[in-house]
C-alpha cells in the first residue's frame, strides 16, 4: 500500500485541496468534500540488479465525494494537479513516479452525493 502512501502525501501537500483525505474507507456522515484513497492493484515485483530494492507498480484510486457536481469535477482537477507527473522521493519512497491511469465513472454515491473515481499508476523503489 505504499502507492496510497505516496497519493495520499501528494494530495495533503497541495493547498488547493481542502477535502478531507482518507485511505480504505470513507466513515458515514464524513464531511463534504472527501477524497477516499484505495489501492486497486500492485504489479510483479521487479528485483533492481543495485542496491537491495525491488521495483513496484501499484495501480491507486481517489474516489472523489462532494456535495454538487461542479465541486466533484474541481475536485478531480484538482486532484490529477497535484499527483499527476510528479516523481522523486515522495512519503519516504525513492524513485517514485506517479502518471493518470483513467477516470472511472459518475455515480450516486451515499445521500445523493456525487461520486467519481481518477486512477493513478504509481511506480516506486521499495527496500528487500
């Protein structure tokens, strides 16, 4: 789950973003607007020849809720802006890179919320 680490540190970085952030799961009656942080699914381990560190893929969702529709396309601009293209060492994991991986569809989340889900595939150096 270190891909939902280095999402999860992207997005309460950016200023612009003053949802609430969680990971796994988002509590009944959470606030409005909310940022919901679940990996979707890690790719094959592949052994770097330096160093002791494996090299790992991990698909990750943000599941945005908000309260209107407006508020959750900001939300998922706001959220491509401050993950989308940015590499380094982020939340203690060297090398690491995060690209988009697709927009999931709109629904009708809890209480007539609006619900829309953006991917990013996260890559990173992970020690043996």
């Amino acid at each position: 789950m270190s891909g939902v680490s280095i999402i999860g540190a992207l997005l309460g970085a950016d200023p612009s973003i003053t949802a609430t952030i969680k990971a796994g799961q988002l509590p009944d009656g959470v606030a409005l607007p909310a940022l919901l942080v679940r990996s979707v699914s890690m790719v094959e381990r592949v052994t770097l020849t330096r160093g002791n560190y494996v090299r790992v893929k991990e698909r990750v969702s943000v599941t945005v809720r908000a309260a209107s529709y407006r508020e959750q396309r900001s939300l998922l601009k706001l959220a491509r802006d401050a993950c989308a293209g940015e590499f380094g060492t982020i939340a203690g994991f060297e090398n690491a890179s995060v690209i988009n991986a697709g927009t999931g569809p709109d629904v009708i989340g809890p209480g007539n919320t609006f619900e829309q889900t953006q991917d990013f595939m996260t890559s990173f150096n992970e020690p043996v």
